[in-house]
C-alpha cells in the first residue's frame, strides 16, 4: 500500500523504453492507478500507433485501471489546457478515494504541467479586440499592456502579434477571473527510464516493424473510412503521418518505413532535449537504468517513493 511521501508518482522517459508497464507495476505495488501523459493516446481508435498496450497493465491477473485514454473521438485536436483540465479532474478524484496516482507518459509538455504547478488558462480570440487594436504599433501596445496590474502572460512581446495576444489574455483574465488556487500535486517523484543511444534506436526500429506487421496501416485505412480527414491523420504526425502518405499513395512502403524510423529517432531525441531543460528548470529527474527488469525497476521507484524522493 502507499507508503510514500510524495502525491504523485511520474514514469517518464523517451519512446520506446517500456514506460507502460513500470508505471503498472507502481501502481499495483502502492494499490494505485496510472493516469496517462500521452498526447495521443487520448483519441480513440488510435490503438496501435500509439502504443495502447492494454496488456501491460495486466499484474498477476489484475487489471490496473489507467485514465485519459480514449477519451475524445480521433479527428479532435486535444490541447494541454484540456489535459491539465482533465487529469486535475481525474488526480482530486483519486485523492478523494484514497487511490495514489502514477502519471506515466512520454508527452514532455504534458508532464511538465504537472510537475512544474503552473495553472493555465484557454483564452479564445477575442476578434473585436484585436480590430480595435489593429492600427496599433508595437510601442503602443506595449504601453497598453503596462497599464495591467499582474500579468500572466510572461513571454516576450517583441512583435505587434505577440503583445496583441498578451493584451487578449490580460483583458480575457479580468472580464473571467480564473481559479489560483495553488496547484495540488506539490511533491512528485519523477523517475525516467534510459537506455544509451544505440540500444534506444534498436528499440524503436524493432516496435516500429512490429507495429508494421501487426496491423497499423489497416488501423489507419479503417480511421480514413470510418471519416477521419487525412490531414487530421496527418497532423497526429509520426505514425499516422507516414501511413497515411503511403495510403495516399505519396510514398512507397519502403520509404514511408525509411522516413517514419529516421522520424521516431528524432522525436525522441527532442524528448531528450525536453527532459532536460526541465532539469535545466530545477526538475529532478530519476534516471533508471533500462536494462534492469520490470520488476527491479518497480522496486528501486518504489525505494525512492520512500526516501527524500
């Protein structure tokens, strides 16, 4: 049962390293469930390209419930906004039942909006507003946005476009004033699962002919027939780009197999690169060994869920 001293537990880590079933065997481990953090295992029917494997949460028999998976129809363009919307909903709802949450998932940006207790807001166009300021210039517009009190968009507004939006979400902020509670996750363990580059990549290509022999390009054909719009398909990227390339008949198999490997390699590269800028940011990241087993890895988290984390 939950022993530790932190309210949640991340299992994250590049593509491909077997995120799914340590965080599983957490969960079990602690009597908790797994809240996904992947940006495209929210769409449903979108099974195999994005690596839905429904078996790993299988421990000695039980079937350890996971959440925001499947959860909005495939075609849909899901946000961060929406995901930090949902999984506070799901995470006070767990709490409420004495459940510990396992946050596993790959999706940098989504992690990080857990770990880092930031809030953060969907502002709409405001299209009145951005015509009423249409003629401004930039300096202007910088000294509209100075006459707000506290501002919440912090970036850097060095062009007409970006402090047209600035002044968009301070004037959306005070006409609907937003919950500033703080954030409720305040001690997370972090761990991420490593291998060196090499092995990563042997593991990527070795999936990636697996899912190409079981059933994604006709995953992908049913999507298209089923009504999904191919630029959708496409816009998901990876996968679902090159698939459909291929069904569009834009490229061979053999190339769209050649193009979507050099892709995931890339992509988990910049999963890297995002890991660690949150580090970079003061994000303690726990750095386990891949090489270990399943079991061993569940283990060693579950030591520094009960340690100073």
């Amino acid at each position: 049962m939950n022993e530790t001293i932190h309210d949640i537990i991340v299992v994250t880590g590049p593509t491909a390293t077997g995120k799914t079933r340590l965080a599983a065997l957490v969960a079990a481990k602690l009597g908790g469930e797994v809240i996904s953090a992947d940006s495209r295992q929210v769409y449903r029917g979108m099974d195999i390209g994005t690596g839905k494997d429904l078996s790993d949460y299988i421990v000695d028999g039980r079937s350890i419930p996971s959440h925001l998976i499947d959860i909005v129809d495939a075609g849909y363009r899901y946000n961060v906004y929406e995901y930090q919307r949902d999984f506070l909903n799901v995470y006070n709802d767990m709490r409420q039942r004495g459940c510990f949450p396992v946050v596993c998932g790959g999706s940098g940006m989504y992690v990080d909006s857990i770990v880092s207790g930031y809030r953060m807001i969907q502002v709409p166009v405001n299209t009145e507003l951005r015509s009423a300021l249409s003629d401004r210039s930039l300096e202007e517009l910088t000294g509209i946005l100075g006459q707000y009190k506290n501002l919440h968009n912090k970036t850097d507004v060095d062009t007409v476009k970006r402090a047209v939006r600035a002044i968009e979400i301070e004037d959306y902020c005070i006409q609907h004033p937003f919950d500033d509670k703080p954030f409720p996750v305040t001690n997370p363990l972090v761990t991420g699962i490593f291998f060196d580059r090499e092995t990563r990549r042997e593991r990527i290509t070795l999936r990636l002919r697996e899912r190409l022999e079981g059933g994604m390009i006709e995953e992908v054909q049913r999507l298209i027939a089923a009504g999904i719009h191919p630029d959708d398909l496409i816009y998901y990227g990876l996968e679902y780009k090159y698939v459909t390339l291929y069904l569009l008949n834009k490229m061979s198999y053999e190339e769209m197999a050649q193009k979507l490997e050099v892709e995931i390699h890339r992509f988990a590269k910049r999963q890297m690169t995002w890991f660690r800028g949150m580090e970079r940011r003061g994000i303690t990241i726990n750095w386990i060994d891949g090489r270990l087993s399943d079991e061993e890895k569940a283990d060693l988290v579950i030591e520094m869920a009960k340690g100073a984390g």
